[in-house]
C-alpha cells in the first residue's frame, strides 16, 4: 500500500527539477547563468583571436578596452666595445706628412737657380715655349739645344734627367757620362749636367729652396 504523503512529495521534488532544468537550458525562468567555460573568449585575459580579454591583443594596436596604443621601437645597441663612446670626443686628425723638398739646379756658368718642386719637370734649352724658364738666360749661348734635356722630380723627392729626342747637337753629359737619348738616368745630390760644351748645372737633393 503506497502513503499519500510520501507519494505527494515524491511528485513535486520531480516537478522541481523538471523546472530548474528547463530554466537552464533555455536561458529563462531566472536561473543561474552558465559559469564561463575556458576557450569561450571571455575569462582571465586569454583571448581566442577575436580581440576580446582584458588585455590580450591580437595585433592590431587596439587593447580590450577600444584604446589605441604606439609602439615603442627597439633601442639600437651601443657602439662599444669596440668602438667609440657616445658623446666621446673624436680621435685626432692624423697631422699632414710633410711633403719633400724641391730639387735645386744651379748653373755654373749663367747666373741662374731653378726651383723644381717634387711632381714636376722642367725643360732646359733655349725654346721659349718649351723651357720658359731658362731659355732668356741660355739665349747666348748657342752651343745648347732649343730643346736639350729635361730634369723630373718625384713626388718622392727622386730626380731624373732625359736627353731630350731626337737629340741635341752637342749631346748633354751626367757627371762625365754622356745621355743616351730618350732614357731616364737618376740623379743623386751634388750631381753634375752639362748641356753641351760650356754650360753646366749642379743639382741639389733633399733641401728646401733658399739653402746652401
């Protein structure tokens, strides 16, 4: 035999539950909401793509909360070690060599010094446009050659002279030797030209115009 009130409450606990989970699987009823599962987009600052967390971003520059911000670009490294600190003073310009001294050319016979700075050549004869500068002073003498030879500094300070082609009339003679025309022979400091017969020049390396 079943009691009345046993079966009485039996029904209305099972009423009872028919209606709280009807309310919550229909959203109605004014039932609890559904906890937030993990993975939904809302939750601790984790965000699924979409932008929404409070504080995940998903590259755009736009936060959670609509506001924009600038990105701060990457310090470059320093300079040292290795290399010069910031706000050091440069290091010092290398002072200037000095360059070498001219080449002297002292005629014997006509009072004339020729000056022949280094990366330069003078021309010796009496062509006025080719040797300018000794051509008023050799003028008399015609035992030289319009165009007889020709004395090259180095940048170096290293002299030359070349018997000019094809050739004077009475050939030119280094220290006793005479010039193979068209070939550059060295000179060497006290050295001795001589154009023709009767005019000379003593050369003079290594030392600044104005001494002896």
């Amino acid at each position: 035999m079943t009691t009345p009130g046993i079966q009485d409450w039996d029904e209305e606990e099972g009423e009872g539950e028919d209606e709280h989970a009807g309310a919550g699987e229909d959203g109605g009823g004014g039932g609890a909401e559904p906890e937030p599962r993990p993975g939904d987009g809302a939750g601790d600052g984790a965000g699924d793509g979409d932008g929404i967390g409070d504080g995940a971003d998903d590259g755009d520059g736009i936060g959670s909360d609509g506001s924009e911000w600038e990105e701060v670009p990457a310090r470059p490294a320093p300079a040292f070690p290795g290399g010069p600190r910031p706000g050091a003073a440069p290091p010092p310009a290398e002072a200037p060599r000095p360059s070498a001294p001219p080449v002297l050319l002292r005629f014997q016979e006509v009072h004339l010094t020729l000056t022949v700075p280094p990366g330069s050549t003078v021309g010796l004869g009496r062509d006025p446009e080719w040797a300018p500068r000794t051509a008023r002073a050799l003028a008399a003498h015609r035992t030289v050659s319009g165009r007889h030879a020709s004395v090259a500094v180095a940048a170096d300070g290293t002299a030359t002279v070349t018997e000019e082609p094809p050739g004077p009339r009475n050939g030119t003679r280094l220290d006793g030797t005479d010039l193979v025309t068209g070939v550059a022979h060295p000179l060497r400091d006290g050295a001795l030209i001589r154009l023709g017969p009767r005019i000379s020049c003593r050369v003079t390396l290594g030392r600044p115009a104005g001494t002896d």
